[in-house]
C-alpha cells in the first residue's frame, strides 16, 4: 500500500476513489469508506464474512452471552459473520474438551455458504410455526437470540427508522417463544425515538436491557444495539 513519510513518521494514505460514469455520488461515497474502513481490513485478513463480525464479537466481550454450550440462534444470519464469532465461542465443534458443547443455528430468506460448525436453514422467521421448528432443529430452546437484520432502506429516514423497529420487535417476540428463561436477546436497533415501546416490552420480559454503540459499529451510523438478559420466561 502506498505510503506518505512526513515529519511525524509514516501513515497510510487515505484511498480516493474516482467518479466513473454511471455510478452514483452515494455508490462512489460507499465504495470509498469501505476500501478505508479498518474493520473492513480487518474482517479480510481474519478470514470472516464481513465487518460486521466484530460488533458481536465487541458485544460478547462486554457481555458474555457467547459461553461454551450455549445454544444459538441467529436470526438474519446471511452473511454468516456472527455465525463465525458464535462458533469457537460457544465451543459448537467440540474443540475444547473439557467443555460444553453449544450449538449455533443460523435462519435466513437467503441460503448461505456452509460454515463448518453451525447449521443454516432457509427460513422466513416471521412465518407460522417458525418458532416450533427452531426449537426442533435445536433439540430444545435457546440460551441466546440474535439478531443483525435491517429492513430494505426506502431512503426515507423516518421510513427506514419505523421499519428495522418493527423488524426487531418481530424478532423479540420470536425470542420470546424459543428462549429459556434466562436467555439473552441481541438485537439492531436504530437511535430514535421509536424504539420506546420496545424498550418498554423488553424490560417487562428481561431482568436487565441494556443499550450499547460497540466500536465497530461506524460513527456516522444511527444503529446501536439492545442487549436484554435475564429472560423472566413463559407467563
């Protein structure tokens, strides 16, 4: 990669990306702040699916939801990024003897590229007896449920902000059938002022819901996350 040397030593030189014909100022933009995002880099050199790899893994460091023979279900899971960080994490391959083993089950619209260590199925989370053949594939019910889903961008803010709320309240609710009590639910979210009834809702099922930017998640993005642990269970 080409350097700059100035007084202050070496840095990298930021990576300009030319217009070209036919593509768009915000495809251009895009197309710029991914050869210049480090988590991007990063993802590359590390072998996962996506940058998006990293808020989980930041998530679960802080919160350590990700524990050796935990169950785990993904929902949205396409790429696979989280599925990569669940895996040694929850020990799904058995590598670390003296510990449980977990499972991780990845759902999505999309098939995905098998990944050695969790099982994918093609499945609409939001359909009728979605949640009984979850708890089938399992064996049982979830310690964890997470979600990194975003609804299509319309390119109406207000839009867009109404909808991946819907979309996390409808994988809330899914939670709420696949968990065992205990469990922990992680979910996008968008910064607004909408999200109040699932805070709310939240907080009614879980012992502790908590709110969290992780540092991978970019600076001019609106998404944070919802962790809520302590699932009180079935009324």
């Amino acid at each position: 990669m080409a350097k700059e040397i100035s007084g202050r030593g070496q840095r990298e030189l930021r990576v300009k990306v030319k217009s070209a014909r036919g593509r768009k100022l915000s495809s251009t933009l895009w197309l710029e702040r991914q050869l210049n995002d480090p988590y991007v880099k990063r993802a590359q050199v590390e072998g996962f699916r996506g940058r998006a790899a990293f808020k989980i893994l930041e998530l679960d460091d802080k919160f350590r939801f990700l524990v050796p023979g935990a169950r785990v279900v993904d929902l949205g899971c396409a790429p696979g990024g989280w599925c990569q960080v669940a895996v040694p994490r929850v020990n799904a391959l058995g590598e670390r003897k003296s510990k449980a083993v977990g499972r991780v089950l990845g759902v999505d619209l999309q098939e995905i590229e098998p990944l050695a260590g969790a099982e994918t199925h093609t499945l609409d989370f939001m359909e009728d007896d979605a949640d009984l053949k979850v708890k089938e594939w399992l064996g049982g019910r979830a310690d964890v449920v997470m979600s990194d889903m975003a609804a299509s961008a319309s390119g109406h803010k207000q839009t867009d902000h109404l909808r991946i709320i819907a979309l996390c309240e409808a994988a809330a609710y899914f939670a709420f059938d696949v968990l065992e009590e205990g469990g922990t639910f992680v979910a996008k979210v968008l910064a607004g002022g909408a999200e109040g009834d699932l805070q709310k809702l939240l907080k009614m099922k879980f012992t502790k819901v908590m709110n969290v930017k992780p540092p991978a998640s970019r600076a001019d993005s609106s998404e944070k996350f919802v962790v809520a642990t302590g699932f009180k269970g079935q009324e």
